[in-house]
C-alpha cells in the first residue's frame, strides 16, 4: 500500500492537505537550530512549509518518484528507506514525518532518529486527522458500504481520532523503549478546510487504500461519496486535528 502513493505524486501533492502554520512555527521553535530531516518527505509538502519558517531542509523518502517530484521543486531529496538510510556522519537539529511514521518500525525508527539527532534536538511526528460530523461520517460510512461491501476496514465507521489512538500510542512507546528521549508529548491543532464535491474525490484517489481498489470498485466509491456532497449544495467544510507527537534528544549527564 505505501508504495502507491507514488502513481501520480503531482495529484498527490496538489490535494493534500498542508500543515497548520501554527504546528510548524512551533516545531521549528522548539529545535535548538534549523538544520532539519523530513523523513518520508514525499513530495515535499511539509518540507516546503519548513523552508519558508526558515529551516534548512533534507528529504528522505523511499519512493523515486516522489523524491523526483520534490527536487523538481528545489528541495534536497535522499531516496532510501530510513531505518537504512546512510546519513553519512550528518546531524540534524530536528527530524520529522507528516503523515509517514506509521510505514516506519517505531522502535527501529526512533534509533535511528537518535542517532542523527543532536543533544537536544527534537523528534515530531505528525499526522492531519479529519473529524467530520456525525452526519457527514454516517453518510460517507454508508457510500462505503454499498461501494466495498466486503472490504476489510471502513475509515468513517469510528471516530478518527479514535482510530489514530494505537499509532499515537505505538509511536510514543517506541520513543521511550529507545532510551535516547525525554518523556514524548502530544501536541494538537484543530484547523479547517472547505472542499468542493471534484476536490475531495480527487483527494480520495490519493489514499493508500484507493490504490488497491478494482477500477470498478474504485468508481462506485467516488460516485457514491460525490452523491453525498452534491446533497450538501456541493461543497462542505472538514474539520481536522493535526496531531504532533514529540520528544527531546536526551542531553547526556
């Protein structure tokens, strides 16, 4: 699945949501200086809104052709997946991943951030969760439903910030069992977004899952999720909470 986001990364990058400005002056805030890691960068969402805070950016990310996306766009760009990567000596005032630290080993992941960390850098993790009202959740769940009747998991039968819980949890434990961190925290940033009916299916496409889809399948997804917004006058508003979880490099004795 983490290998499809890569099919078409212009859609990708032109429909993703981007970052509260506030997440990011804060992160970048709280890093002792601006040399920072965008570990599955992608195709350079975050990274870019970090270049403009003022950080000094490095990508890494696993799939060539969102890399290639991102250096089109002036952004340094390592292709490799992090666990393995070869920082060659390099530190970094910060790491981070918007929306990627779930495809990464918690535990093997918070080593090697360690070891590219300087005392008292920091590590966040960040991920955009949109909370729709219990209507919209219910009518999207249903259009699901009729579509992938049999499909393993329906994303709008729980509420969102639920289902986040075991990857916020994984990701913070992984933190601690590393031994190199001070206690992680939970940093939240409630924004919003206004979609239109063409924006959101084409948002849609983007996901993990629609990639595994049957063509028909896929069709009958976005048909049925475009006749619930076409019944809300064709355009409506998503909440999200982006939610950063984050920890200091331990400054040794």
């Amino acid at each position: 699945m983490a290998e499809s986001f890569g099919a078409d990364p212009e859609r990708y990058d032109r429909t993703r949501p981007r970052y509260p400005d506030a997440l990011v002056r804060r992160i970048a805030d709280a890093a002792p200086g601006p040399a920072l890691l965008d570990v599955g960068c992608g195709t350079g969402i975050a990274a870019r809104q970090f270049r403009a805070a003022g950080c000094t950016v490095l990508g890494v990310d696993a799939d060539p052709r969102m890399a290639a996306f991102a250096r089109a766009g002036g952004l340094d760009v390592e292709v490799s997946g992090f666990e393995t990567w070869d920082a060659g000596g390099r530190t970094f005032d910060a790491v981070v991943a918007g929306q990627t630290w779930h495809w990464i080993d918690p535990v093997a992941g918070a080593a090697k951030a360690a070891d590219v960390l300087g005392p008292g850098g920091r590590i966040a993790l960040f991920w955009n969760v949109h909370r729709p009202d219990p209507d919209l959740a219910a009518a999207f769940s249903a259009a699901h439903l009729a579509a992938l009747p049999d499909a393993p998991r329906n994303p709008w039968a729980r509420a969102t910030l639920d289902a986040y819980g075991p990857i916020l949890a994984a990701v913070a434990d992984g933190l601690r069992a590393d031994g190199s961190f001070d206690a992680p925290e939970e940093w939240r940033f409630d924004w919003e977004r206004t979609y239109t009916r063409d924006a959101w299916l084409e948002q849609m496409r983007t996901s993990g899952e629609a990639g595994q889809y049957a063509p028909e399948r896929l069709t009958a997804l976005l048909t049925g999720t475009g006749a619930v917004i076409d019944a809300l006058g064709g355009t409506f508003t998503m909440p999200y909470t982006a939610v950063v979880v984050t920890a200091t490099r331990s400054v040794p004795a």
